[in-house]
C-alpha cells in the first residue's frame, strides 16, 4: 500500500510541474489569427485580462468583446475606466456578462453570447494559470465552435518561479487540484457517453 501511494504521489507530482511549465511557455502570448469575437473571463488580474482583450479588439482581430462574469456592483463606465478603451469602441463592441460566479458559469455565458451573435470562432483571454481549466469547460459549453486561447500573465502568480513561493506554490497547487477534477468529469461524461452509445446502436 506505501509503494502504491508513493508512486501515485509521484505520478501527481510530475504532473503537476508538467502542467505548471504548459502554464510558463503561454505568456509572453503572440497575437492570436482574427476571429468572430473575443471573451475575457474576469478573476485575479482582471486588468491584464482586460487590456489583453481590449488589444485583440482595437487590433481588429473580432468583432465584439465580452468580458464574463462582471462584478454585479460594477457599472459599465466602471469597466470601461479600467479597461482604459476608447470610449466610441467600448460603446458599440463591447458587451458585459454579469451571471457567471466560476469558470463553469464562464463557459455557459460565453456559450450563450456565442449563440446569440451567431459566432463561429471565439478567442479566449485569461490568466496563464487559469487557461488550461478555462479551455476544458469552454470546449464542453462551445461544441462545433474554434477557439483559440490568449493568455495574459498576472501578477497572482509567477509561473516560471511559482515553486520558490509559498503563495505561488499554493495557486499552482490549487489550479492543477481544479483542472485535474474537471478533466476526470470530462473523461467520465465522455467515457459514459461513449457507452450509452454503444447501447443504443443495433447488434
């Protein structure tokens, strides 16, 4: 039983610095291909995320920007301000979602902004540590839909010294702890799917 928990303590391990260096090679992020719209998901570092997304709509790279789960108390000239955009671009290509509370309410605000813009390709912009688990839930919300991630480094963390910091330490623990219970989810709703089918078609 020791031998079996040391080596999954191990697998976990590895891991975990596999998905923190996938973290430390997104940023600095090159301009991502021109799409339909772009997303920035709010959280910590919402400023870089937010300058980010407004740099993918002045570039002209989408049409429309939709920052995802807005501060309820937040007013609209409260995220322009911070944002800092020009206020003839942020007054006609700029929309705000103020339901989602996490990255799974992101994925389904997104989704149906997507749908009613009748988008077909989306660029993602959020924290480096926060994309891969941002990515998983969008894929999953967005079927048929091209994204591409924009990832903007943030203060919250240091993803090439996260390991020589306590609170980094902590963050990257944390954020691999989540994503790695969203790809289980995934994996077992795909894995159940998968079966559900097989039942269903003829001998």
């Amino acid at each position: 039983m020791l031998a079996i928990l040391l080596v999954l303590g191990l697998i976990w391990a590895a891991g975990l610095f596999a998905f923190a260096d996938r973290v430390s090679r997104m940023t600095p992020a090159t301009l991502p291909q021109a799409a339909d719209g772009v997303v920035v998901l709010t959280g910590a570092g919402s400023n870089a995320r937010l300058d980010a997304g407004m740099a993918v709509l002045e570039a002209g790279l989408a049409k429309r920007l939709l920052v995802s789960g807005v501060n309820r108390e937040a007013s609209r000239e409260d995220i322009r301000l911070v944002s800092k955009a020009a206020r003839r671009l942020y007054d006609c290509c700029v929309d705000l979602g103020f339901t989602a509370a996490d990255t799974l309410g992101n994925a389904r605000e997104t989704a149906e902004w997507a749908r009613a813009m009748r988008y077909r390709s989306l660029i993602i912009v959020t924290a480096d540590y926060h994309m891969p688990r941002a990515m998983l839930e969008l894929r999953t919300a967005l079927p048929g839909i091209q994204l591409q991630s924009y990832a903007a480094a943030t203060p919250a963390v240091d993803a090439r010294r996260w390991s020589q910091s306590g609170r980094d330490t902590r963050l990257m623990i944390r954020e691999y702890s989540k994503y790695m219970t969203v790809l289980g989810r995934e994996t077992l709703r795909r894995l159940g799917q998968a079966s559900l089918n097989r039942q269903k078609d003829p001998p």
